[in-house]
C-alpha cells in the first residue's frame, strides 16, 4: 500500500471520529437542557397541584360556611 494512501484513510478517520466526538458532545449538551426543562416542569405540576389542594379546600369552607347559614336561615324562617 502507498503510505499517502494510509495516511489519506487515517485523516478521514480522525474526521470521522472528531464529527462523532463533537454530535456526542452536542447531544449531551441537549441532554442536560432537558433534563433541566423536566425537573422545572415537574416544580411547576408540583405547585400547580398545591394550588389546586388550596383551592378544593377553600372552596369546601366555602361550601360549608353557605350550608351553615342556609341552615339557620331554615331554622329563622321555621320559627
């Protein structure tokens, strides 16, 4: 074999793996910016959901409150 031959193949192969070594890189990156994305949408879901336990239980006060005065206006308009 020529030697210019081999050495042509061997500059191919180092582009190869340098293309290779830099879509790992490249991937890797992304990787990490969405695995940074899940854990902020997972604390967003999270207080969205305390938001929504607040609420349900305001709205049973609420509820309960209303009934409470409904109750005593039966009872006023009973007497």
């Amino acid at each position: 074999m020529d030697n210019d031959f081999v050495l042509k193949q061997f500059g191919e192969i180092e582009q190869k793996v340098e293309r290779l070594i830099e879509n790992c890189n490249a991937q890797a990156a992304a990787n990490s910016e969405l695995k940074n994305k899940l854990i902020r949408l997972e604390e967003e879901i999270q207080g969205k959901v305390e938001a929504e336990n607040n609420y349900a239980e305001e709205k049973a006060l609420i509820r309960s409150k209303i009934d409470g005065l409904l109750a005593r206006l039966d009872d006023i308009s009973d007497s």
